[in-house]
C-alpha cells in the first residue's frame, strides 16, 4: 500500500488522543503503581472507578480504571479521541451513521456529549469535545513525582489489518509521520499516525489484534525517564519493567516500558519532535532495518511483540502479514 493523501477536509474535526478506558481487578494497587510510583494525578477514586492525569492536563482524566472481578489480565474497554466542539460530534455521527456503522451518543462521567463506536478494524473508541476543567499541576512544582509525565501522547495498536486502518484513519484527516514496510514493497508493517503537531496519536502495528499494546506519556527530560524506573525500583515495582530504556529510531523518542498491576503497558518517553507542515515526507523503515524499533539499547523481549491488552468482547484476528520481529532473546542467542 503507497502512501495515501489525507483528506484535507475530513467530516468532523479531530485535535488529539485523548484518555483510555482500562479494567482493574484492585483499584488500590493500580493507584499505587500509578500514582505513587510513576507521579500521575488522582482526580476520582471510589469503588467503581479510578481517574488519573499527568502535571500538563487540565481535563478531568487521561486514564479511566473501571473495576472488573473477571480474572486473567485486564482489558481495554475505550479508546478515547478529542473532537473539537460538540458539532464535530453530530457531524461525526451522521457521517458514520451514513456509512452503516452504529455510532451512538451515551452519558460517560466526567465529559461532556461522548460518541462511541468502532473503528475500521474494530476497535472500540468514543469521541467527546468537552470534559470537567480544573487548575493542572504544571507550575506546583512541589507536587512533581515519579517520572514527572506531563501529558498523554498516543497509543498503539496491534492490528492485523494494518493498511485497513491507514485508510480509515486517513479518511478522517489523519496524517502519516512516520511507517514502516516489507523491504523492496509498499506491504506496510506500521504506522504512526497523527492529528496534533507531534509524530502521533495513534500507531497500528501488524500482529494479532485489534490488541492495545501499550499507551504513552510525554515527559519533558531525559533524566525523568531514568528517575522513573529509580522510583519503581525503590517501591520494590522493578520486575514492572517491561522493556529496559533505549532510543527508537521511529519519532526519536527515549524511552522506557512499565506493565501495571493488571498487564497493562504503558510507555514514558521524552524527544520525539514536532511534523507541522502539511508537506512534511513521511518517513521511511524498511522492516529488515532494527535501528527503527532501538537507534540504541537491546532489543525488546518476545513477549513486547506478543502480549498486548484485548479489547473487551473483540475477537481477536491473525495478522494479514507474516513477519518475525527481532527479539532480545534471538538476539542474545547470536551475542
């Protein structure tokens, strides 16, 4: 699949990924790794739910837990997106609604008007334009801690139908930053997908999905990403550490991998740099090139290209691409 012009005019306006709807078996323990440990803010807990933010964010929440008795790891409920003003949102319904998809409005607390719907390859996601407002932590600067996040950035999708969701995202105005494809081909492997001034909102990765595979927040300094994995190690949450800090060729980020309480990933990084201009060249990788996942740093380990957080009642779909990732195992094996 070449590279496909996104739709200057898309239906509705979009700004940014906004939250991510979680389940947790033990509301407690998720705030502990959460806020004790990696600094995000609580803005409600009680024994339904858990909302958390970074020290930039003056909306209500870019985290939701939901607490679930179902065993076995956690799932992802939502994937939440910013439109821009209310009307975006009826725009939003009456062009998905046109298209036949069911694309309804419902009452999510803490926001204003939500539509929720699925995506092009099934993931569920909702769109709200408001939601609650309150003073954010940026300048108390004595309420800093952990890895001091400042905002969510995006998320990333295992997705096997990759170039499916290229076009349908690309349909709604988003642009492509960065991808990766099969060596010599236009088979995309993955891309990364934005609608703010940065590389992305969302990134679709071929492997068996729709899964999500981990969620990011942006902090401002190096030294934050390794005064992190400090503060984890000195909560005795070490083992957490779900790939060891390196640099990613794809957006330049500096990064490091945490699994919370329930199995789920998220990702603190810093570095990557801003795509403003409309003629901006989308990068290429080509898949055989490693420097595209580490410019630096070993590998990530088997089970970052295989575990991931199922979409709650989503089946999940083998990968339209077979491709073997370079793993630290394969990788030490050859050392």
């Amino acid at each position: 699949m070449s590279v496909l012009t996104p739709n200057p005019s898309p239906p509705f306006n979009t700004t940014r990924v906004s939250h991510v709807v979680l389940t947790s078996r033990d509301l407690d323990r998720t705030r502990h790794f959460y806020e004790t440990g990696l600094g995000l803010e609580v803005t409600a807990h009680d024994a339904d739910r858990l909302c958390l933010r970074a020290l930039e964010e003056t909306g209500h929440h870019s985290l939701l837990f939901e607490k679930t008795d179902a065993e076995g790891p956690g799932l992802c409920r939502r994937i939440g997106y910013r439109a821009y003003t209310n009307d975006d949102l009826k725009r939003a319904r009456d062009y998905f609604q046109s298209r036949g998809k069911t694309a309804e409005f419902v009452e999510r607390p803490y926001q204003g008007p939500t539509l929720q719907l699925s995506d092009g390859v099934g993931v569920p996601i909702e769109f709200c334009a408001t939601m609650e407002q309150a003073e954010s932590r940026m300048q108390r600067f004595h309420m800093h801690a952990g890895g001091k996040l400042a905002f969510m950035d995006h998320v990333q999708i295992a997705c096997h139908d990759v170039a499916g969701a290229y076009a349908w995202y690309s349909d709604l105005g988003f642009r492509l930053s960065e991808y990766t494809a099969r060596d010599g081909t236009d088979e995309m492997w993955g891309v990364w997908l934005k609608r703010k001034n940065n590389t992305q909102d969302v990134v679709f990765g071929n492997g068996a999905g729709p899964r999500l595979h981990h969620f990011a927040f942006h902090t401002p300094e190096v030294g934050n990403v390794i005064h992190a994995a400090d503060v984890m190690a000195s909560l005795g949450l070490a083992d957490t550490m779900d790939r060891a800090p390196g640099r990613h060729g794809i957006g330049n980020a500096f990064f490091i991998y945490f699994r919370d309480p329930d199995g789920h990933r998220v990702e603190i990084f810093t570095s990557h740099y801003n795509v403003i201009d409309v003629d901006h060249t989308p990068k290429r990788w080509d898949l055989s090139d490693t420097r595209r996942s580490q410019l630096w740093g070993f590998p990530a380990p088997k089970k970052w290209f295989f575990e991931a957080s199922a979409f709650e009642g989503v089946p999940v779909e083998k990968p339209l691409m077979d491709a073997t990732p370079v793993t630290l195992e394969a990788f030490l094996e050859s050392w």
